[in-house]
C-alpha cells in the first residue's frame, strides 16, 4: 500500500516545479482569517460568546421572578389535584355507605307505629 504523506507531497511540488497550481492571491491563509475575525470582533461588527451570555442574562433578568411565581401556582395547583378523589375511587367510598331509599326501607323493616303500637322488628310495643 502506498501511503502519501501530504507535507512531503508539498515540498516536492515546491522543489520541481516553478508553475503555481493555483492562484495565491485568491485565497486567505489562517493567520489572515483569524486577524480579520479579530478585527470585526473589536470594531463591534461581530458578537462573542461573552456577549451573547451577557444578552440573554439581561433578557431574563426580569422573567426569573415571573418563573417562579408561577411556579409555586403550579404547584398549588398539582397539590389540590393529588387531594382530590377520581371518579372511581368516589363511587368505591360511596358503595360502602347506604342511600337514603335503602336507609328508609331498612328502617321501615325494622319499625313502624299503627295507632298507639309501637313494632320493631316485628314485636309488639304498647305505649
């Protein structure tokens, strides 16, 4: 396999042949670049990262008291939810309990009064 070591490739071009394989002049080397970054940067045409961390610190300055004023309503909110009983479990703690038409006809059963007589459950009370 043959391996090509691109700064070696480099240096022989540069030794043998006088013909440039591109035109210099149209491009930029990295020190250049990084100067002209440089330079917008400090004449206020670029932004860095500090100052974008600078703007949004700014922008949610006044927002962090509003989060969390509406975070503690929320919260209220999720507390009085988690107190409250589903449908389900209502009609579970109602089935343990008698409605009035069972409560009635169960008493009805167990007393009545027929002139001056007292029954409970079917003994006769006189007054």
């Amino acid at each position: 396999m043959l391996n090509i070591n691109p700064y070696d490739s480099m240096n022989n071009w540069k030794q043998c042949c006088t013909t440039e394989l591109a035109d210099a002049q149209r491009y930029y080397e990295k020190w250049q670049i990084d100067k002209m970054l440089e330079d917008i940067v400090i004449s206020g045409g670029g932004v860095t990262s500090g100052m974008v961390e600078e703007m949004i610190d700014e922008s949610i300055s006044g927002v962090t008291e509003e989060i969390n004023e509406l975070a503690t309503i929320v919260s209220g909110q999720t507390e009085e939810i988690l107190n409250r009983y589903t449908k389900q479990e209502t009609n579970e703690l109602l089935q343990a309990y008698l409605t009035k038409l069972e409560a009635n006809s169960m008493f009805a059963n167990y007393s009545k009064v027929e002139n001056t007589t007292l029954i409970l459950n079917n003994e006769n009370i006189t007054i």
